[in-house]
C-alpha cells in the first residue's frame, strides 16, 4: 500500500499524478486514477478499443491484467500526467508493468513467502524476481524485509543506486510504508531535484493516504445493520427472499431488533437473562476488511 501515499505526496507537491493499482472494490476503473479521480467510463473504453485494436497486430492474446496495464500508461499519455506511479501486480521480473524501461525509481517494499507457486519456494527466489524491477542506472529503494544481498547483485548488474531503509521496529504496516515513503520521496528529491518542497513540509494528510477496504477497521452496530437490512423501506440491494431468509435467521437465532428505543419486542425476552434493555444495547462488530 506504498503506491497509494506515493501518489498523494507527489499530488500534494502540485503534480499531475497518475496511478495504478490492484486489485479493484467496485469498479474496474478504480485502478486507473489521476489525482484522486478515476478515469471516467468513455475514456476507459475509447483506451480499451484502441489498445484491442493494436493487440489485432500481434499473435498475442492479452492477459486481464497486461490489457488494464496498457489501458493505464495509454491514458496516462494522453492526459499527460507529471509522474505515473505504477503497482507491479506480481513479483517482478515477469510482471506487466516491467515493460517500463526508465523508471525515476524502483521501489520494492517487502519480501514474503507469497506466490509462490508463481515465484519461488524460498526468500531469495521471490527478491530475485521481485528485483527484476532494477532497472539500468536508476536508483532503487528497498524495505528492511528484502534481501540486501540479492538487491545488491541486481543494483550492480545495471549500475543502480541500492537504498535500503533501516528496520525501526514499525508498530504496524501502516508506519513501516509511510516510512518508506519519507524514504523513498528524499531519495527522489535529493537525485532529480524535482519537488517543490522539501520532503518535510509534505502535508502529513498525504503521507498518510491509504485505499478503502485495505485492513481498514470498520464499527458496526448490528442490531441497526439488521433493522436496516430487513425494513421494506430499505435501499440495501437484497433481494425479497434474502430478507426474508434474513428475517427468520434472525427468529431463530432470537436476535430481537429494536425497532425503536422504546418498543420491546417482549416475546424475546426468555432469552436474555437479567438486563430488560438487553436487545437495543449496541452489539459493536468489529470487522477487519
């Protein structure tokens, strides 16, 4: 999630940035943003059906994921956009986006025993290939987790410039990528002298940008999550035979919805023990997203 805060200190900077990501909540379009905004729908498929019409030219079928790649660096041209932060989709080498000949600078934030049907049984298998990403004379930035020895062979081979942050013991994710951020956007500006401020002066709003429904900590109040799920009135997009499903789920689990503060549903009530408020007390559910 180091893409994201990227993004936002370069837009904070006064860019035009342009940035992908992976994977989407809702919409497709959700991955292919620029300061914040999504390409709108006739853009998306007036980039689509060019790029479908250039892949006619190649003995080539375009995977999911290459086709959006080129969706996005073709809209990102044509709005011509300042800086284009772009979020490799797996590993490295192999990868889409690694098409990119020159980036300004290679970021990798983290090295774990993940795909690895696709990159390798063993950590330095996985930061080889995520290494592939170095490219000729052009810095690199690597979180503490990533193997300095495989990065340093790579950064040596094309004559890059190896970084790699210390490990301040992170309290979360969260603080560990907002580091590497500060990190990454110094060595950005220490190299090409091309940010407006210094890193410091960076709204800390921007640094600490994050996507929507990424380990995002959400309070529900579930009797009225209920209520409002099962009310006719409601807007939610269930379906007659789900409420109703939902409804006697919640019969016979007794799980009395206050309809409001004052009116009991006294039938209920054998099942609680004690309290007589005990259905409109707020059941606080906690969900990690």
């Amino acid at each position: 999630l180091v893409t994201p805060k990227l993004a936002a200190t370069l837009s904070d900077c006064g860019y035009r940035v342009g940035i992908l990501t992976s994977p989407h909540i809702s919409s497709v379009r959700e991955r292919i943003c620029i300061n914040g905004q999504m390409i709108n729908k006739t853009d998306f498929v007036h980039d689509y059906y060019k790029i479908v019409s250039y892949e006619a030219d190649i003995t080539y079928t375009l995977t999911y994921f290459e086709l959006l790649n080129a969706i996005a660096l073709y809209h990102f041209k044509r709005m011509s956009v300042d800086f284009a932060v772009i979020e490799v989709g797996v590993g490295g080498t192999w990868d889409a986006t690694n098409v990119l000949q020159q980036p300004l600078l290679s970021v990798i934030v983290s090295v774990a025993l993940d795909h690895t049907h696709l990159l390798g049984n063993t950590i330095e298998a996985i930061a080889t290939d995520k290494c592939g990403i170095i490219k000729p004379g052009r810095p690199v930035v690597i979180g503490p987790t990533v193997p300095y020895k495989v990065a340093k062979q790579r950064a040596d081979k094309t004559q890059s410039e190896l970084y790699q942050m210390k490990d301040d013991k992170f309290e979360s994710y969260d603080e560990h990528n907002t580091s590497l951020v500060r990190y990454a956007m110094r060595i950005l500006s220490d190299k090409y002298f091309i940010l407006p401020k210094s890193v410091a002066q960076i709204s800390s709003k921007a640094f600490a940008a994050r996507p929507p429904c990424r380990m995002q900590y959400v309070e529900v109040q579930f009797p009225q999550l209920l209520r409002s799920l099962t009310s006719s009135s409601s807007s939610s997009s269930l379906s007659n035979s789900e409420r109703e499903w939902l409804k006697q789920y919640m019969r016979k689990h007794a799980i009395a919805i206050p309809s409001s503060k004052h009116h009991h549903h006294h039938h209920h009530h054998h099942h609680h023990h004690g309290d007589k408020d005990d259905n409109t007390k707020s059941a606080a559910v906690h969900c990690i997203l």
